[in-house]
C-alpha cells in the first residue's frame, strides 16, 4: 500500500512538474519574468536565486509551479499580461504542448527498457450468431494470423487493433482447422449485444509464451511514435463512444491515478511509463478545455481580446471569473477523490 502511494505521487508529481516546465520554458524564452519556479509546495525547503528567477524545492513533495509576473494585470510591461498575443499563446500553452511531448520520450523509453511481451496463439473458440465476425465467415477452430497486416501476437494485441477500428473496416487474415489460410473482412460494432465483444468471438485460453524485449533507440523511437497516435485514436474512439452512449462516462482523480500507478508498477517500469504517457495525453487534452481556471480557459480570453480587436477584458473579471471556475473545480475534485477512495477501500480497480 506504502509503496502504491509513493510510485502514485511521484507520477503525480512528474505530470504536473512537466507541464509547469513547459510553462516555465516558453516564458523564458519570450522573454517574461518568472519570479519563482518550485518543484513541490511551500513551504519552501531551499532556494537560489539564480538571474530574476527563485529556484526552489519546497516541502510539500508534490508537483511544482510557476510565480509567472502580472499574468492577468497589463500594468507591468514585464508582466505576461502586457506581452503581445503570440508570446501569451506560446506560454499559456507551453504546459500542453509539455504534456504532449512527453509521451513520445516516454514510450519511446518504455520500448528500450527491458519487458515482457506476451505471444500467444489466438484461436477462435465460439463465434456469436448473426455478428460480423460470422458474417465474414470465422469459424470456430480457426487461428487468427494477423489484422490489418500487422501480426497478432496476443489478444492484447487483437483487442487494440479491434478497438482502434470501431465502426471501420478491418482485414483479417485467418489459418483454418484444415491448414488453410483466409483473408475477410469486418467492422467492429461500436455497441455489441451484451457478452458479445465488438467482432463477435471468444477465444480459447491456451498456451502462452512470456518473452523479454528490449528495442535500439532507432527501432524504439518510431514504436512510440506509432503508440502515441494509437493512443490518440484510441482517445477519439472513446470520445465518440460517449457522446454517442456506447462507452460509460468516468471520471477519476488524484486518488485513483495514484492507484492506477501502483497497480502498473507492480508489472514493471515499461508498462509505468506507458501508463504516465497515456495520462499525460489526458492531462494536455483536459488542461485545453475552455474552462475557467484551466489553460484553455485562459486562451478561450485570449481569443476573445482578440476578436474584439486588443479590448481586453476587464483583470478583475477575469480573475473573478477564473477564481470561480476554480473553486467549482475543487468541488468536483473533491467529489472524485471521495468515490475514488470508496472504491479503492472496497478492493476495485480502475485496470481490467
């Protein structure tokens, strides 16, 4: 339990500290006065002051942050605030664009550490009448090779590529009973009857084999590339999926990333900095809805200055606004973080 908190906090901690840097770096280099960049939470532990900038490392052992000077107030011309439009863009979304750059180091690391990977074949087991796996003409007994050409060596690996495709056009290439090979085609259902999975089939559980692997950083770097926009098309599908009802909505905190961090953990250091790439994507994607207190909602400000032709609105609006946007925040949080823990104490899980 110890040890699933302080792996959870310390991926806590990078996420934020990563998207504070992204700040602290665009600020930097256009030019604006950071006052202070912290890695955790006052109280401050140790500081140095090195040029206009405080460096410090506080107490509180989680996260970090940017004193970024007059960020709202234009009244300072070192302010942020009074900084043409493309330096504010640059900085306001420095976090972000941190917290996408992130997963490509990240998974681009977890394919050139040592892990394991599972090969395995996938035989189809029961086919469910009348769902596309049947009407293409799968059969029970049969081996499925590969999808779309890429080779299916677990079903892991069948179940990703099924569910990158819901709703689209899949080939899949098939070994029959009788040694024969097929190719069909099919489209994963983005809503099955109940007990049935997108394509219709159940596999039989057999033999596995668990092998370790390491990649060269140039076989490494294109694999995580590839997995980050895997992701991001798994996080599409998923955003369809809600709006259209087929995926339950579900939210999760603080709390159930420190879970869901431990739980990775225990399986190794790739499948961890796989987990901390994928919440970085959300952290990025979450941090540029155009909300009050988020990235996003300050750049929704910025665009309205904008179109209104340099007529801000009013500093004291917009803080009052942002305050407000923060405090809702806080609310929700707190609210998550209670379910969080409920389930946490009952014994759930967030992983399958």
């Amino acid at each position: 339990m110890i040890l699933t908190i302080v792996i959870g906090i310390v991926v806590l901690s990078v996420l934020i500290l990563a998207h504070e840097f992204g700040h602290f770096i665009a600020a930097k280099a256009t030019g604006c006065w950071v006052e202070e960049f912290g890695i955790g939470f006052p109280p401050r532990l140790y500081g140095k002051k090195i040029g206009e900038t405080i460096y410090s490392i506080n107490w509180i052992p989680f996260g970090g942050f940017n004193k970024i000077s007059g960020e709202v107030d234009p009244t300072d011309p070192r302010a942020l605030a009074a900084r043409k439009y493309w330096v504010r863009f640059l900085v306001i979304s420095g976090g972000i664009i941190m917290n996408l750059i992130l997963p490509f180091i990240l998974m681009s690391v977890a394919y050139m550490v040592p892990h394991n990977i599972v090969k395995e074949d996938v035989v189809v087991q029961e086919v469910a009448a009348e769902s596309p796996a049947e009407l293409a003409g799968v059969r029970a007994g049969d081996t499925i090779l590969s999808v779309n050409g890429k080779p299916v060596e677990s079903r892991v690996v069948l179940a990703r590529e099924i569910q990158m495709n819901l709703g689209g056009l899949i080939t899949v290439e098939l070994r029959h009973a009788d040694a024969t090979t097929e190719t069909v085609s099919l489209s994963p259902r983005w809503k099955p009857p109940e007990g049935q999975g997108a394509i219709g089939i159940e596999y039989q559980s057999g033999d596995f084999v668990i092998a370790s692997e390491s990649l060269p950083f140039w076989e490494a770097i294109p694999r995580g590339v590839v997995e980050v926009w895997n992701t991001l098309i798994l996080y599409k599908n998923g955003i369809i999926g809600i709006i259209t009802g087929n995926v339950p909505f579900q939210l999760v905190g603080p709390v159930a990333v420190v879970q869901i961090a431990g739980e990775a953990a225990q399986t190794g250091i790739s499948p961890i900095l796989e987990l901390v790439a994928v919440i970085s994507i959300a952290l990025g994607f979450t941090q540029l809805l155009p909300l009050p207190a988020l990235d996003g909602g300050r750049l929704l400000f910025l665009f309205i200055e904008w179109i209104r032709g340099g007529k801000r609105v009013s500093p004291k609006v917009e803080t009052l606004i942002h305050s407000i946007g923060f405090v809702v925040f806080l609310c929700i949080m707190l609210l998550i973080t209670y379910q969080d823990i409920a389930r946490w104490i009952s014994g759930g899980s967030i992983l399958p």
